[in-house]
C-alpha cells in the first residue's frame, strides 16, 4: 500500500495518489529481470542445502554416495537443479557486471575502468571454477 | 498535410473527478516538436485549461518530466516523430501525488534534499583573507558526474522502491549526497553519513537500477548508492574495531 | 528485531555471500546436478571425493560458502518480500524467518564438515 509520508498529505485531501500494483514487477522487462535476480537467492539457498546433502552423503560412505547419485538423477531433482543452475548463473552474470558500480578502484589519480573490474571478476570465475572441477574430476 | 499524432494526456481536475481520465487531441507532429511543443499546442491552440509545468526547453531546468508512454522522460528532449504513428499517452510523474493534471507535488524530496546538507560543510570556515578553497581538475573529477543532476525526478518516478515506501529517501537526494562527500574541499561525509545509514537511508535501495537508466543526465544514481553503501559498511566495521577518533 | 546498527553488517555478508555464490556454486552444480547425472562426466569415486572434503582447507572453504550463501540468499530473499509482495509491515516476522533460516542451515554446515 502507497502512502505518503505523512506531513503533507491530510490538508490536501485532492490529490491523486495512485496506488502501487503487488504486480508491478510485470509491468515491464527490466522490472521482472529484476525480481527474477532476488529470487534467485532461492536457488542460492538451495544450492547450499543441495551441497551438503551431498557432503553428507559422502561421509557417510559408498552405499549412501550411491543412492544421493541416484536420488539426483530423479526428474524433479533434476529439473530443480538445471533451474537452479539457469538462475544462480543469472546471480554470477549480474553481480560481476554490476560489481563496478560499488567498486571504484584508484590507481594513482585514475579511475580503474569499470569494464576491467567486471572483466577480472569473470577471470576469477574461470579460474575458480578450472580449480574445483580438476579438484573433483582431474588429478 | 501537415503529419499529425495523437496524444492521450491524463487529465486530473479535482474539482470535477476523483480519477484521472484521458482526453485525445491531434497535434502536428513535424521532425523538430517534442513533446512538450505538443502539449504547448494544445495549451494554446486546443485546450487552455491543461496544466503542467516546464520553464527552459533545453533539458537544463528539470521541471517538465512526465511519463511518456509509461517511460520517465524529459518531454523537451523526446521527440514526437519517434512515437510516430502514436499514440502518445502523456500521464504525470508516477510515485508523486497528483495536483492537477500533468502536475505533481515533489514537497516530499524537498524535505529529503535538505536532510542530506547538499552543501559543502567546513568543520571550520578558513577566514576570507585567506582566499579560496583550491580544487585540481582531478579533484573536480571525482565528483563532477553526481553534480549533473537537475533535480528533474524521472529517478524518483522509475525507482520502484520509492513508489513502495515513500520514507525511501531516493536516488537524487543520495548521489547528491555523495556529490559533496566526493569533493575534497567538504568535511561533512560524517554528518551526512548519519542520515544515510539509516534504513530509509541507503539500505533500503535493492539495486533495481532503473534510476540510472531513466537519468537524462548521467548522473548513475545507482552507482553512487552502491559506492555508498561499501563506504558506509566499510565505516561501521572500522568504528566497530576502532571507537572513536582512531 | 532489526537494528539499525545491524543493517550494514547485514550488507557486508550479503555481499560476500553474492560474490562466493556466484564464483563457487554454479560449478558444482553443474557438475552435481547435471553433468553427472546426465552421464556427461563420470562422478568422482566416494575415496576421492571423501579426500578432497576431508581436506583442513576445503572443509574450512565449504563452511565459509555455505556460510555466507545462505546470509546472501536471506537478505536478498527478505527484501524480495518487501518489495515484490508489499508486505513490510511483517518485518520483523520475515527477518527472523529469513536470517534464522541462514543460521540454522550454516551451524549444520559447520556440524556436518567439523564431524566430516
């Protein structure tokens, strides 16, 4: 619900204020494209709970590794996990182009331009990521 | 023939209806008229009883923003030919109570404008004898894109967050904010920080980024909230680390 | 209850969290969640696996990411309430549900990989 603040709105008892639809994300692309980002903290959080599933599993020796493996080629699990993937990709892909926004680097009196920050954050992605799929499938 | 566009102005008279309505007119719509001409026309040619507001023509003023097919935009610098067939939907500023018609009340960033002292604050003046602050171009630099703002509140219009609560303090009132805590010869970051860091300061804004889009100046709102909130994070750790004065 | 005070803290792991959920978790999920069980790759043996997170480090790694993940995911997902569903004057009832969640879900974390 709209309102606005209080100070100046009971003398002008004329004044349209529209209200604010729940539905105001649908009103244009670059509205949903935003709420379609915070939601994907949902699927963060599941990523999380995902990953220590499978933690646990692994502790817990052969038998219960196999079945976790099992258990996540099931349909729904699957199709959890490629949305999941679509959207935490999503996350990684925002939060790298808008990272210079917060960060402004100096080097001496100039500015580090805002591309080459972005452009080191997706470095570091491939790297990171180069780093656990060897940890898990290589050596 | 002269080409002509239709436009759909939303009408408010609050003596006669409690909702807006829209009324068509048919302007001319030559290469060179942007909005504004059209409503210039209509002022005086169809209607004299529409009211708005606008003073310069020249994109410098900030007071003829409105919502031009559902976008924020300066209506002296968007073109009717762009809209060509038409229509063209001509409504107020959004988030804003309506006055009459295209008119909007900004009371509300008034008051927020001033919180944030958009002014450089000296700990202590130096006398007058001593001459001016100096500043490099270098220096200017740092802050010369927040000081672009015309106050024109398209952000304000685009920004989600304000439509939904209000208290939101907004993006023009916090990169102008930043404008003086970025200019070397301003000792108020701390003052202006204490307004800031409040809820309705910085914290509220999710980073939609609408505001930067929408700006007919450049000024990046957005980004100057972001820088914002890793600066006033960065000092709540140091204050938590190191009280007082270190 | 939501201090002020409490708000940049609150940003600073929010951030955090953005940065090591974007950089870690696309990975593993898709080597976990669909290139091995689709068969593109062979999943790693349960010894290696069980190797690689027993390891001090990576063990310490998993609890830092799983940490501050789930404090990225709940401030992000507390705010997408407020303003996608308008419902601020539940506050406090959000906040509790959102960052209790994240702390309930990083002491397994740390349960799981101090035991592991």
């Amino acid at each position: 619900m709209a309102h606005i603040a209080e100070h100046y709105t009971e003398y002008h008892p004329r004044w349209l204020r529209p209200h604010i639809s729940t539905y105001w994300w649908l009103r244009k692309w670059s509205y949903f494209a935003f709420i379609l980002r915070e939601i994907s903290s949902l699927f963060v959080a599941w990523s999380v709970v995902y990953l220590l599933l499978l933690v646990y599993a692994a502790g817990q020796g052969a038998a219960e590794y196999e079945a976790f493996l099992e258990w996540s080629r099931q349909p729904w699990v699957m199709a959890l996990n490629v949305s999941s993937l679509a959207l935490v990709a999503f996350h990684a892909v925002t939060w790298f182009n808008l990272a210079p926004q917060a960060l402004v680097v100096h080097v001496g009196h100039k500015h580090v331009p805002g591309s080459l920050i972005a452009a080191s954050n997706y470095v570091a992605w491939v790297v990171v990521s180069a780093i656990v799929a060897w940890l898990l499938i290589g050596g | 023939m002269q080409k002509q566009i239709k436009l759909q102005v939303a009408r408010y008279r609050p003596e006669q209806e409690s909702e807006s309505v829209f009324d068509e007119f048919e302007v001319p719509c030559p290469n060179d008229w942007v909005v504004l001409d059209g409503l210039n026309h209509i002022k005086d040619q169809l209607d004299g009883t529409l009211s708005y507001r606008w003073s310069c023509r020249m994109g410098i003023c900030g007071s003829c923003g409105m919502t031009v097919n559902g976008e924020p935009k300066l209506t002296c610098a968007t073109f009717l030919t762009d809209y060509a067939p038409g229509p063209v939907r001509v409504e107020p500023l959004r988030n804003f109570p309506v006055i009459r018609d295209l008119i909007v009340d900004l009371g509300d960033f008034m008051q927020k404008l001033v919180r944030v002292k958009p002014w450089i604050v000296r700990a202590a003046e130096k006398p007058l004898s001593s001459g001016e602050y100096l500043q490099t171009p270098e220096e200017m630099d740092e802050y010369k894109q927040f000081s672009m703002c015309i106050n024109c509140m398209l952000c304000y219009s685009a920004c989600p967050i304000y439509g939904l609560d209000p208290k939101f303090i907004g993006p023009a009132a916090i990169a102008l904010a930043q404008r003086y805590n970025l200019d070397s010869r301003d000792e108020g970051a701390a003052e202006r920080l204490e307004v800031l860091s409040d809820h309705e300061g910085i914290w509220g804004c999710t980073f939609v980024g609408e505001c930067t889009k929408v700006c007919p100046k450049n000024v990046n709102p957005a980004g100057a909230i972001q820088r914002y909130k890793l600066n006033a994070a960065l000092e709540s750790v140091k204050s938590f680390f190191l009280p007082r004065g270190a | 209850m939501i201090k002020r005070s409490a708000e940049p803290l609150l940003w600073m792991t929010f951030s955090a969290g953005g940065v090591v959920a974007a950089l870690v978790l696309p990975v593993l999920l898709f080597l976990f969640g669909v290139a091995f069980p689709l068969g593109w790759l062979t999943p790693p043996s349960v010894t290696h696996l069980a190797a690689v997170i027993g390891h001090p480090l990576t063990r310490l790694a998993l609890v830092v990411v799983c940490t501050v993940s789930l404090f990225h995911a709940a401030h992000r997902f507390r705010y997408t309430l407020y303003d996608g569903l308008q419902i601020k004057h539940l506050n406090e009832l959000i906040a509790i549900l959102c960052y209790g969640g994240a702390v309930v879900g990083s002491l397994a974390s740390v349960y799981l990989l101090a035991t592991f």
